[in-house]
C-alpha cells in the first residue's frame, strides 16, 4: 500500500521527465516539418504539467500529514521514461500514417538518449521533494508546551544507613498445617 500511494509522487515525475526528455530529444537532433505535423498535441503541454504538478502537491501534502511514508522507487523512473517514449513515438508514427519502422530515426535515439539524464533528474527530485516535506512535517508538529518529568530528588550526603538485619519469619521452622 506504502509503495503504491507513493506511485502518486513518481510517476507524475516521471511523466515529466519523459515529457522533458522527448522535447530535449528533438531540440537535440531538429524538428523536421513532418515531425512539427505529428507533434501538434504537445501544445497541451502546459495543461498536462499542471495536471503533474497537481498530483505532486497531493502527494506532498499526504506526506507532511503523514498518511505517505515510505521512500520512492527507482523502477517508475528507470522503465516508465524509456517505455512511454517509445510507445509514445511508435502511436504518432501510425497515427501520422507512417510505417512503423519510421521510428528508427535520429530524432528517436536522441530523445531516447534524453530520458535517461531526466529519469535521474526526476528520481533525485522526488527524493529531495521527500525531504523538504518530512522537515515541514517536523517544523509544523504540534509541540507539547509541558512536559511532566519526576522531579528527581536529591539524597542527602550524611544519609543514615540502617544496618540489614534478618527478619524474624526467616528463623522459622515448619507453620502448623492448615485446617
């Protein structure tokens, strides 16, 4: 469950990170005219970061009421990046009526490339936005203003000391047997 509610942190990181990653790709290599047609929908860019960030804000504010422990994984950063790319690039080719094999161009390895430095990118960020949120978690902690300690009494120096006798029922023999 721990592991799942902090999927609500990473993968919208990692959604960035891909998003990121596929612009730095093309910026890279160029944007072909054809590429400029099959990439029109990245002008809801702005729309899907806000949804991200959205769902950052969320889970931050979870984990400072302290409902989301736990740290992040590395695997949503490592594998959904690369993952998304491709898939991402291999639908705008068909969806553009290219073949399938147009996805071997530059432009793919380079923003293939590209998901690699913003996966790690992402994962350090979800780690610092962890911290930055468990030290608000402990500025904004209720503090009790008493507390109740035994106070400690001192022992006087001179403190007489009674020598230890037996007591009386350790000379005892047998007790009579009960009725």
């Amino acid at each position: 469950m721990r592991n799942r509610a902090l999927l609500a942190l990473s993968l919208p990181l990692a959604a960035v990170g891909c998003l990121a990653g596929h612009a730095a790709g093309y910026a890279l290599v160029g944007l072909s005219r054809r590429d400029a047609q099959i990439h029109g929908y990245l002008g809801l860019a702005p729309q899907f970061l806000a949804v991200c960030v959205a769902f950052v804000a969320l889970a931050l504010a979870l984990r400072v009421s302290g409902r989301l422990q736990g740290r992040p994984a590395a695997w949503p950063f490592a594998l959904l990046p690369p993952l998304a790319f491709c898939a991402q690039e291999l639908i705008e080719r068909l969806v553009a009526g290219l073949p399938a094999h147009a996805v071997f161009e530059p432009a793919v390895y380079a923003g293939l490339a590209a998901q690699l430095p913003f996966a790690l990118a992402g994962y350090l960020a979800a780690r610092a936005l962890l911290r930055v949120a468990d030290a608000t978690a402990r500025a904004v902690a209720p503090r009790p203003s008493f507390t109740l300690r035994p106070e400690s009494l001192a022992v006087p120096a001179t403190a007489i000391r009674l020598p230890s006798t037996p007591l009386a029922f350790d000379r005892l023999g047998r007790a009579p047997p009960p009725r």
